[in-house]
C-alpha cells in the first residue's frame, strides 16, 4: 500500500514534453522484424539514418516523422501476458490496408474491450515476428500521405512498474505529464472484470486480473479485478503505466542507457532543467550528450523513470 | 466489555474514486490521506481498492465497490443510506461551507434548526456523487468536551 501522497521531489519549474520522439524497440531478428515493419505496417525504412545507444538496429519512421528502432538482442524474450505493447495511430483505411496484409501473412488479429476511452474504436492487436504486441488505435489521419508511410504516429507506449504511486510522482507531477486516464478507479471497470472472469468480455493482456482475497480471507475464490492504469500525455501521444501482476527483474542501478526505451522531445532549455532537476535531486542519469542523430535530436539525456524502465529526452 | 474509545474511520463505497477525492477533498476541504493497490504487494494481499480522506479530525476510506449500489432518488438530499455521517464546524464557517457547496452545485437541504434542548444548532443535508448521505452542523457549545475527539491511527 502507498504510505502517503507526499511527494518525492518539487516539480519541475517551466518544462514541457512535446511528444514522443522515438522509442526503441527489441527484436530477436533484425531482418525479419524490418520486413515485418516496412512490408506489412508500411513504415517508411530510414536507411540513412542511425540513432545513438541503440546497438545493431533499423530505423523507421511515422508519416508524423517519430522513429522506431528496432533494435537487435537475439536473446529478447517478449513479455505476452503482460500489459506490455505499443499503439500505432492509423487512419480507417490504413487499418484496413494493414489488416488484409495480415491476414494474407496468416497473422491472427485479436479484438478487445477496451477500457481506456481513447482506444475504444475499432481496435486491433496482432504480434511482430519477435513476439511484441502491437496495437493499431484508428484515428481519422492526415499525415500518412507526408512520407507514404501508413502509420501516421506513434500513439502509446507502455511500460511495467510495481509502484504506479511513484510512476505518478514522475511522470505527471515532477515531468508535468498531464494525466489521460486512470483504470482501476471505477466501479464500472470492476463490473468489466466480473463480466472478464465469466466468459462474457475479452479483453488484452495485462488489463484484467485475478486476485486472491485479503490475506486473512482463506478459501474463497480469486477475486476478478481491473489492473491498475495510469495513462500520461506527451504532447499528443501517451505513456501507459501498467502494474506490474508479479516482480520483475531492473535493470541494474547504475545503468541508465538501454532498451526498449521511449524517448521524449522536448527543447533545448527543458532538457537543460531536466538534467538539472535530477542532479540536484539525485536522480541517476546520464547526458545530456551531444550527437548529431538529426537536427531535431542533437542532445539526449538518458536515464530510468522510478520503476527502472529505461526512458530518454531528446532536443535539437 | 468492549471498552471502546471512540470511533475511528469508517470505509463508505463509491463508484469512481477520482470523482469521490474531488468531492470530499475540493469542495468539502478534506486532505488526501493514502490509497491502495498501486503496488503489487497491494494486489498480492487482495486488499480493498480505496483512497482515504481525512475531513476535519475523522478519516473516510473511500472503497471502490465491485457492483452498481441502490442510489437513492436524484431528489433525496436527506436520509441514510444505511448510515449518514455528520462533521461538525464552527458556527461562524456555517455560511461559507453552504455557499462552497451552491458554487460546486452541490445541492443541500437546510439548514434545518434542531430542537431546543438538542446540543446541535442547525445542520445541513446533501450527498455525495455515489449517494453517500452527509450532514454538516454546528453545536451550540462549541470547544465543549460534549464528543470527545477522535485520533486518526490508521495504517
């Protein structure tokens, strides 16, 4: 249980995050994943270009101009019982476009209820060649004739924690993330979960679980119950926070650069107060450090949000 | 004999916690407290999904409960739905609590002055948005040993 709502450091002052900039993304098999991506997905392939602390990898990109990394670990083991996965904005007819190459591939797309209201239409999943989960979130699009790519943007990320109290504190108060939704408080999500636990609604990995009772409640059946959410934006895209359902392995303390990581845009003077908000608070981190990836993302400070998933601020 | 002291909390069932803390903690003045399962010990143990409030010198849990509750009719501001809670205030914060609940449009009924020999002066009646019956008075004897005051020690 959380002890308090005492915060752990001051927010800080006069910064904003404009968006996701890129995110990397582990594959097992790095040519298999980029045929994946480019052939089915239609993401248009950066051959030119290569992003720093990303190891062997491909670059993609949105027709919005955001990257995906796929990055090469041939020992990436997927998480699929998990809340684990990310959302790609696509308009109707690039969903359809996609969905007929998938069935032409024989990759099985499921559907669920959704609990987040801003996935609710029409939404579809299906699992890259190295296991990760991915979500299509139909939005009405523009930007896909831009660069011919049929995913317009990157909609949402996700990442595990054993705390979302301090995923909270770091996210939405000391990095300013407004908040876009909240699972896990409502009486109608633990009426979803009952209709779950009968047969009656299908819904992803990750949203819904079983719980014993109280602990000093014996023998009575697992309780159905919604697993806690929290959802915060960057600029339009969002992070999604799920519990995690059992411990996971951190990485170790004083690594702060890894994959899969999002990185967030933000300009050259938030960057600046980032670094020093975590200096002066001890907040481990590496950066910023020059490079000259693209003239949007010059800089990049590196470092673990609170529940040691790897995360990175870019600026020109 | 149970030698009881005093009352110490009480857990009320809502149906949407965020709707829940922005009543008692914005309009009402409560001060957020501690909530549950946003840990995985916390869904482990299987304990109850609350987010607790302390208003004055009492502490409310707000639990989440598993299925729709019987909501009392829209036009029903004064009652118990199966208990109604009553927090005191000094007589002179009596007026500004009610105009707090008129600007949040939050509807009450009163105040409603009590008998003679009653220890309360007036009370006010009103809801919160799942249906939970509130009563804010004030007493005639304000400071008086007349109710002893509760601690909180709730972990």
């Amino acid at each position: 249980m959380s002890n308090s709502l005492a915060a752990t450091a001051d927010p800080i002052a006069d910064i904003k995050l404009d968006g996701i900039s890129h995110i990397a993304v582990k594959v097992d098999d790095l040519a298999a994943a980029r045929d994946f991506y480019r052939g089915v997905l239609g993401f248009s392939l950066e051959s030119g270009l290569s992003l720093p602390e990303c190891g062997q990898h491909a670059v993609l990109s949105t027709a919005s101009g955001q990257h995906v990394a796929l990055c090469l670990d041939a020992g990436f083991a997927p998480l699929p019982d998990t809340g684990i996965h990310n959302g790609y904005r696509v308009s109707p007819q690039a969903r359809q476009t996609i969905l007929d190459r998938l069935a032409k591939e024989n990759i099985e797309v499921f559907s669920y209820r959704e609990i987040r209201p801003a996935e609710a239409a029409e939404n579809c999943y299906f699992y890259d060649p190295s296991g990760n989960r991915l979500q299509l979130v139909c939005a009405d699009g523009t930007a896909a004739a831009a660069n011919g790519s049929l995913v317009d943007a990157i909609d949402h990320v996700t990442v595990q924690a054993s705390d979302v109290h301090w995923s909270e504190d770091f996210y939405a108060r000391r990095l300013a993330m407004p908040i876009d939704a909240v699972v896990g408080w409502r009486t109608a999500d633990y009426v979803l979960a009952k209709r779950w636990k009968e047969g009656a609604e299908s819904m992803a990995p990750g949203q819904m679980r079983l719980d014993k009772r109280y602990s000093t409640i014996h023998g009575t059946d697992p309780v159905p119950r919604a697993n806690m959410q929290l959802f915060v934006k960057a600029g339009d895209a969002c992070v999604g926070v799920y519990l995690a359902t059992r411990h996971f392995q951190m990485p170790p303390e004083e690594l702060q650069i890894g994959t899969p990581r999002v990185a967030f845009r933000v300009s050259r003077n938030s960057l600046k107060a980032i670094a020093a908000h975590f200096k002066e608070t001890g907040h481990a981190a590496e950066g910023p450090i020059a490079h000259s990836a693209s003239p949007q993302a010059r800089h990049s400070l590196y470092t673990k949000d609170t529940n040691g998933n790897f995360i990175e601020f870019v600026s020109p | 004999m149970a030698a009881l002291e005093s009352l110490n909390h009480t857990a009320i069932c809502v149906h949407d916690l965020a709707e829940g803390m922005d009543f008692y903690c914005n309009i009402l003045g409560g001060t957020a407290h501690q909530r549950s399962n946003y840990e995985i010990e916390d869904t482990s143990t299987g304990i109850a999904i609350f987010h607790s409030v302390i208003l004055e010198d009492y502490l409310l849990a707000l639990t989440v409960t598993a299925n729709y509750m019987p909501m009392p009719p829209d036009g029903q501001l004064r009652g118990a739905h199966g208990f109604r809670h009553g927090f005191c205030v000094p007589r002179s914060r009596f007026e500004d609590v009610q105009q707090s609940l008129a600007k949040h449009d939050v509807q009450f009924e009163g105040p409603v002055d009590h008998p003679e020999k009653s220890p309360f002066g007036q009370s006010i009646y009103f809801k919160d948005p799942s249906g939970n019956f509130l009563e804010i008075l004030w007493l005639k004897e304000e400071g008086s040993q007349t109710f002893k005051r509760r601690y909180i020690h709730v972990e």
